[in-house]
C-alpha cells in the first residue's frame, strides 16, 4: 500500500508541471487574440491622438503574426486541438483589420452605367523620369489622371505630354481628365493647430463636366508624417539607447504635423460635405488602415480598393523589399459605385500608383 501511494503521489507530481504547462498556453493563446483585439481597437478610436499609437500605425503589421507560429506548435505539443481555433481567430485579426486584406476583387460593371477610369499617383517631383510616370498612367486608359507631388516639374512639356486631355497644374497638383474642368478650387491657407503659422490645406478641387453631369473630384495630399517619424527614430536605436534619447523621445515635430494633417483632412471633408454634386477624393491621404483621422473625416466615403480590390493593395513604401501601407486612395460618396481597382506595380516614385473603374450610379443625381 505504502508503495502504490508513493507511485501514485510521484505520478501526480510530475503530472503537475504538465497540467500547468497546458494551462499556461491555453492562456496566452486566447491572451494572444485579446491583446490583437485591444490593438485594433487602439488603432481606431485612439490612432494618431496618441504618438505611441501613432509611430504603431505606420509600422509593418506582420509584426502582429510573430506570436502565431510559436502558440501554434505550443498548442500542439501541449495537445489542445481545439485551442487551435484561437489561433485561427488571430491569423484572420492580423491578416483583415490589421493588415488590411481585401478579397473582394473585381465585379461585373452595372449596364448602361456612367464609367470613369481614374488614376492616382504620387509621383515624388518625377524624379524616376516624368516622361516613364506619364507614359505609365496614360498606359492604364484613364478617363481621369491625379498627381501628387509635382510641385517643382514642368509645366508645359506635361501638358503636352497629357494631349488629348483637359490639363491644370496648380501648386504640387496635376489634373489631366477626358472631360472639360469647368472649374478649380484651390482653398485659402489654414492657421496650423500648433505654432498658428498659415499652412496650406493641400487639396484641389474640379468641378468636371462628365457625359452624365457634372461631379466634384479633389486631389488630396495632406502634410506627411514622415519628417516627425524621422526625428523621432533620430540616429538609431543603439545611439537613441547610449544617449539615453530613447527615454525622453522628442515628439515636438511628430505631434504639431499631425494636428496638421488631420486638420487638412478635416479642411477636405468639410468642403466635400458642402457639394452639390456627387464626390470623388483621390490622392496620396498619407492615412493607413485603421486610422482614427480617416475613420473620423472620411470614413462616410466609399473606398475603391476595400469594395473592388483584391489583396493588401499597398502603395507605399515601393522603394523598400516590400511595401507595407496602404495610403494612397481612390474614394467615393454614395452616387459612386467601384467595380475594379488595383494597385500599378511600376517602380516609377517612392508611391505606387492606383488605378479604379468608378461608376455614377443611374438615378444617383
């Protein structure tokens, strides 16, 4: 008796370390999903009021899925097969909302529909060769041509390149468009939230005469957050680290250009609100998945790619191994409807353009 109580007390002993193990991981594994939940949650309603969340925002979400494989094998080895499904949960947080996957993909266009092909490029001053970007955009057959960036390129020989189309290039913004502009709208400059300097509101918008009517189209390209991200990375962790920066991180530059920026897209909703004519915004929004600045002031608007498209449809950074937000968009009110869009994969700018086939919606006016 005294030997069978010994075995059976040794054997629930070393079973003890195993039941705790097991419990451990089914712990962190739906931990694992409730802390990507906080995180999408974070992202939407705090984002850029928050520079934490904010330099989050702007890094690569495949970061979030580092956990994944190991809780994986974890789950396995320690036998839970059903808390696998958690791990399920969390590919799809990390792969939808987090990284902003669409499978959507294209769709049969409406008949007899208005049909507008439109493109959008943030071009960076053309420094690739502005005659490839322009041959690239025209090569999509758009209907309607948005740049971004072209503040210090040419004039005239662009116009004359864009032959066959309607032509404006007023500030850092180009138009080329089928239809006759019959007018534009560059807005008057903006005290900025912080310092109250006049800083201008970065859009444009065209009043476009369309077979179906007219429509309002604004050229978006609100200040960059990248100025403020940069003096905040300063020379490096290992310099931040030895300095001792890193525990007393200068945010001056990120938080005043981003009071900026939401103020320039709060400037482009306010004036979209106002129009009489159905509404299309394209451009380079400098706004990634989740952001609580798009949700908050354009977030009424249709998006080409999460309706049409098909992937994570990044655009930028397109000079680095891989890209890892989508900023530039193609966007529309309720007259609009999208039945394509895709991203143009051409190594022409630091941005990748985008490309979508917009229809007016038949009663919509």
């Amino acid at each position: 008796m005294t030997r069978g109580a010994d075995a059976a007390a040794g054997g629930e002993a070393s079973a003890r370390p195993r039941r705790w193990w097991a419990t451990a991981v089914r712990v962190a594994a739906a931990g694992y999903v409730l802390a990507l939940l906080a995180v999408i949650v974070t992202f939407r309603f705090v984002g850029e009021r928050s520079w934490v969340t904010e330099v989050a925002l702007y890094l690569p979400r495949v970061g979030f899925a580092l956990p994944l494989p190991f809780l994986t094998l974890a789950l396995l080895l320690a036998r839970a097969y059903r808390w696998l499904s958690t791990q399920a949960v969390a590919l799809a947080l990390v792969l939808f909302p987090l990284m902003g996957l669409h499978l959507s993909g294209g769709r049969s266009p409406a008949p007899g529909a208005e049909r507008l092909r439109v493109v959008t490029f943030n071009i960076n001053e053309g420094r690739a060769g502005i005659d490839d970007i322009i041959a690239r955009a025209r090569a999509a057959n758009p209907d309607v041509i948005l740049f971004q960036e072209a503040g210090h390129v040419e004039s005239e020989p662009m116009k004359a390149a864009f032959a066959g189309y309607f032509f404006d290039h007023t500030d850092q913004f180009v138009l080329a468009s089928r239809f006759p502009i019959e007018e534009r709208f560059f807005p008057p400059p903006l005290p900025a939230p912080v310092g109250g300097r006049q800083r201008t509101r970065r859009f444009v918008r065209y009043r476009i005469a369309t077979p179906a009517g007219p429509i309002h189209i604004y050229n978006v390209h609100p200040i960059s957050p990248r100025e403020g991200l940069d003096e905040l990375r300063g020379a490096g962790l290992a310099h931040e680290l030895a300095s001792g920066r890193i525990f007393r991180p200068d945010t001056d530059d990120l938080t005043s250009g981003t009071a900026l920026r939401v103020a320039q897209i709060a400037a482009v909703a306010e004036d979209a609100a106002a129009s009489r004519y159905p509404v299309l915004i394209a451009g380079d929004t400098n706004l990634p998945e989740l952001s609580w600045s798009f949700a908050r002031s354009l977030g009424r608007y249709r998006d080409a790619f999460a309706e049409a498209g098909r992937g994570f449809g990044y655009t930028f950074p397109s000079t680095k191994r891989w890209a890892w937000l989508r900023i530039d968009r193609i966007l529309g009110d309720d007259h609009f409807r999208f039945s394509s869009c895709a991203v143009l994969p051409d190594h022409l700018s630091d941005h990748f353009g985008l490309t979508a086939e917009v229809e007016l919606v038949s009663g919509a006016r």
